[in-house]
C-alpha cells in the first residue's frame, strides 16, 4: 500500500504517520508538508530513517507540483490534512485559509483523480457546524453553520470532496473531529499553550468568562479512527469523530486541571475578552463510526491529559525552540488590549 499523508509534519499528521507506522508497518509512506510555522520536520524526524517513510517539502497549491508527485508514486490512499487551522489567525487573515485549505483541497483532488487513487480521506472538524446550546450533539446531517473564517473554509473544502464522489464516483470520504490534544501539539491552542505558559510561570489568557465547552479527544485515538475510516468506511460518507461524554469539559475546568497537574496557582489564571465569533459548545455524537466501524475513543480525559502534561515536561526543547520570533509576535497581536 502506498499512502499520501498531507501536513505530516503537523500535530495530528505527525501523531498519524507515527500511528500508521506501528500499525500497518508494511505500508510505505510520503509525508507531504510545506513546513509553514506550525510544520516541524522533528514531528517526525525519526520516522525519516526508514526507508518506509519519505519525506516532500511541497505546497499542496502547486498545481504541477503535486500533479507530478501523484503521477510519479501511484498512491493508492490519500490523508488530507494539511490545513491552516488556528481559529485566530483566521480572523486576522482570512485569506490564507481559503488559498490552503479551499484552493489546496481542489488541487489535491483533480491530482488524486487524475492519477488514479483509490481513497481519498479528507480530515475536517466539528468547527463546521457552529455552536450548540446547552444540550443536543452534531451529527453527520446536522446543517452546515460555521462561525470563523477557519471553519468557513473547512466547510468548503468538505463540501468539494463530496462532490467529488457524486460528481466523478471518486472514492472521497469526511471526517469531522471534535478538539485534540496530545504530542506535538503547536503551543498556541489552548492545552499546549496553557502547559508551556504555565511552566514558564505566564498568565494564561482564558477567553470570555472560561465557560465555552469542548469536547476533548486523545489524538491517538483520533488516528485510530482515521485508519478504520481509510479501510472500512463508505465513499462519499460523513463520519463524526468525537469524545466520551465526561469528555465534554468547559474551558474553565482544563485550565484547572493544568494547573492542578503542573502544581501551578489558579492566579496564573487571565481573563481576557472574547474573540469575535467565538462558538460556545461542541459536542459531537458518534454513534455512526461506533455502528459502522466499530470505534469508540479509549483514552480517558484524565489519563489523556496527564500523559500530555508529562511529554510537554519531557520536551522542553521542542517547545521552547517554537516559543519565540515569529510566534511572540502573534501571540502579542492576538491577545494585545484584550484585558478587560
């Protein structure tokens, strides 16, 4: 088997090119990335030394650039995630994210076609459905409502690969994940970033009033997921990936974890004012992927969220190499009069 994972040198692309690597040890591998700020090559840097994992620095734009990579490989499964996907960077700049992950997606599926691969897995987020009230879960018929330009995009994105099914009989499939969190993890999401921020004894910037409620969900896990998805799932089908019910936890209440695991003061805690568009609650329902493919998650937030702790404490190099120039500036922008 010869498999295309797009933005493998990302969170969850690197956690799936170390999942696939364990798990279908047999199936030779090119990890494609552009390596923009959140790509880092020491995702997956040691995977590189096997003759089974190939690395290409491409931008998934380049029309002949990835015409000629589909057309020299013979891939017969493509992971798509490569993806611009910090909700704040898209209300800064929005264009970016309808060039990557619009634009980007288009240009991967006409190469993908072209060339002949038989599954194509694009990899999206629950971000597409908007907000929930207090009650209820998205399903994979829920309507389309999304807030950010991020999830904006990401809609557009899902909504070509299916067509593309429809259209052609291509053999693209959906999945719409919940939040992740784990190894690897770019320190400007809320669990990485609280972890370092604490470590280094900074404020952590809580939106609003630390009440939004996320749905949390171990990112192994996740790419057991997309593997079952890849090998068992329907084309043209939606699959919603989501985690446990105590899973579902206000912002608030990770935070305090954090810190309690850290030994860290709640005074570290820094409200600061909501950014625009800010959805309050997800919560994903599952019961498609569990009926149909038979996966539920397996790592419990608690457990999850300690064994995250302990791999930001033991790479403290990894994130510190991140924490600075360009990310300063950012996270400076983000949060700069946001104090209430």
């Amino acid at each position: 088997m010869k498999v295309l994972v797009t933005g493998a040198a990302g969170f969850i692309g690197s956690n799936l090119v170390h999942y696939l690597r364990d798990e279908r040890p047999q199936w030779s591998i090119v990890a494609l990335d552009l390596l923009t700020y959140a790509g880092n090559l020491a995702n997956i840097a040691e995977l590189l030394q096997s003759d089974a994992v190939k690395f290409v620095r491409e931008d998934i734009c380049n029309v002949e650039g990835i015409a000629a990579l589909f057309n020299s490989q013979n891939f017969d499964l493509v992971f798509h995630l490569a993806a611009e996907s910090h909700v704040d960077r898209s209300i800064h700049g929005a264009l970016a994210f309808a060039q990557t992950n619009v634009v980007g997606t288009q240009v991967l599926l006409d190469a993908a076609r072209n060339a002949g691969v038989k599954r194509f897995v694009h990899i999206s987020t629950d971000e597409v459905y908007g907000s929930l009230g207090p009650t209820g879960r998205f399903v994979e018929t829920t309507p389309l409502d999304p807030s950010s330009p991020y999830s904006a995009s990401k809609a557009s994105s899902d909504l070509m690969v299916l067509a593309f099914h429809k259209t052609h009989g291509f053999e693209s499939l959906v999945t719409r994940c919940t939040n992740n969190y784990g190894p690897y993890h770019f320190p400007e999401k809320l669990i990485p970033l609280f972890i370092t921020n604490a470590l280094e004894d900074k404020p952590l910037p809580l939106y609003g009033d630390g009440m939004n409620v996320r749905s949390w969900l171990y990112v192994t896990d996740h790419c057991e997921a997309l593997l079952a998805v890849a090998e068992r799932g329907r084309p043209g089908e939606v699959y919603n990936i989501g985690g446990s019910a105590e899973a579902e936890i206000p912002n608030k209440e990770v935070t305090s974890t954090i810190l309690k695991l850290l030994g860290k003061p709640e005074t570290l805690v820094k409200y600061v004012v909501d950014r625009p568009g800010h959805d309050r609650r997800y919560a994903i329902d599952f019961s498609k992927i569990n009926s149909e493919l038979g996966w539920k998650p397996r790592t419990p937030f608690r457990q999850g969220i300690e064994r995250t702790v302990q791999w930001y404490l033991a790479n403290e190099s990894w994130w510190r190499n991140i924490k600075s120039g360009d990310y300063m500036k950012f996270y400076e922008l983000n949060y700069a009069g946001r104090t209430p």
